[in-house]
C-alpha cells in the first residue's frame, strides 16, 4: 500500500449474498502508478453479522 503515494484512487466496496442468504462484504483499491499502470489491491472479505448490511 505504500506506492500509493500522491496516486489518484479509488476504494471498492461490494456486498453479496449468497444461497443461505449469508451477507459478504469485499473491500479492494484501485490506484494508478507513476507509469500509468492501474493496480487493483485486494484488502479483505468480511461478513455480515446482523443482516443490515453493517460490517462488524
């Protein structure tokens, strides 16, 4: 995380169910380096506890 620097960004959020209705969360960020590379960053995967779409 530290070539982010003075890069523009961006951060992805996006939250799923999946067939016992269990809620996941995934959160990534999206940068552009110094060459004009896009990198895309993987941060985590958390789980919905109280069905309100709340990370805990």
């Amino acid at each position: 995380m530290n070539n982010i620097c003075d890069s523009y960004f961006t951060t992805l959020v996006d939250e799923s169910c999946d067939v016992s209705t269990k809620e996941q969360f995934v959160v990534a960020v999206r940068f552009v380096e110094k060459l004009s590379q896009v990198i895309e960053r993987f941060i985590c995967i958390s789980h919905g506890y109280d069905e309100a779409s709340n990370m805990q």
